[in-house]
C-alpha cells in the first residue's frame, strides 16, 4: 500500500499562487498514476488533473483552465500541483491518489484510484 501525505495548502488572495506537494512512501513502485482532486464544501469530490508513470498529463478544463500545473519528481517520490491565479472558486480541500494498477491509464473518477492522502485545506480570499 502507497502511503501519500500532503502539503503547501494555506490561506492565500485572489490572483495569488500556490504549489502543493504529495509525498509518496511504502510501496511506491505500484503507484503507476498519480491524481489531485479536490473537495469544496457542499460538493463532490472532483477531478483536477493526474500524471501517468510514463509522463503523460491530463488536467480537468472545466476545473483547472490551464491555471495549473502537475509535475512529478521520481527521485523525491513527490507530485506537485502548481496553482497560479487562483479564485475563491478554487478554495477546497485538495487530495491526492495513486492509481497502482495501471501504467498509462489516467483515471477521472474516484473509484479508478487505490490510495489517498488525507488532503490539504486551500482557502483563497476574495
């Protein structure tokens, strides 16, 4: 089992920028895909965008409208979420997942992921 914990979420003004970060441990070697949703009160949780084992990228446009950005660091078993511009529709808790069965898949659905963090609080004001 992949063990993720995340951080870099805050408090942060309209327009301001974040970078939020995904630690992953245990059995790393199983997490082929790894995916940041988020969660905002009342709402589902959602698809952000994800990152296949092999590089491949894939972002939610109705979410993200190309203000983010995903990037994986395999020596430090880390993913990253770069948020620019943000808006006080961005405020959420943000999660991220790793996908152990798939080397190339990049799921959009919760169900299509193995492991979670425990999320991270980003709250952007107006």
């Amino acid at each position: 089992q992949v063990h993720l914990v995340e951080s870099g979420g805050g408090l942060v003004q309209a327009g301001g920028s974040l970078r939020l970060s995904c630690a992953a441990s245990g059995r790393t070697f199983s997490a082929y895909t790894m995916g940041w949703f988020r969660q905002a009160p009342g709402k589902e949780r959602e698809f952000v965008g994800g990152v296949s084992w092999s590089g491949d990228i894939r972002y939610s446009v109705d979410f993200v409208k190309g203000r983010f950005t995903i990037s994986r660091d395999n020596i430090k078993n880390t993913v990253y979420l770069q948020m620019n511009s943000l808006k006080p529709e961005d405020t959420a808790v943000y999660y991220c997942a790793a996908d152990q069965k798939h080397l190339r898949r990049i799921g959009t659905l919760q169900e299509e992921y193995d492991s979670w963090g425990q999320g991270t609080q980003v709250t952007v004001s107006s």
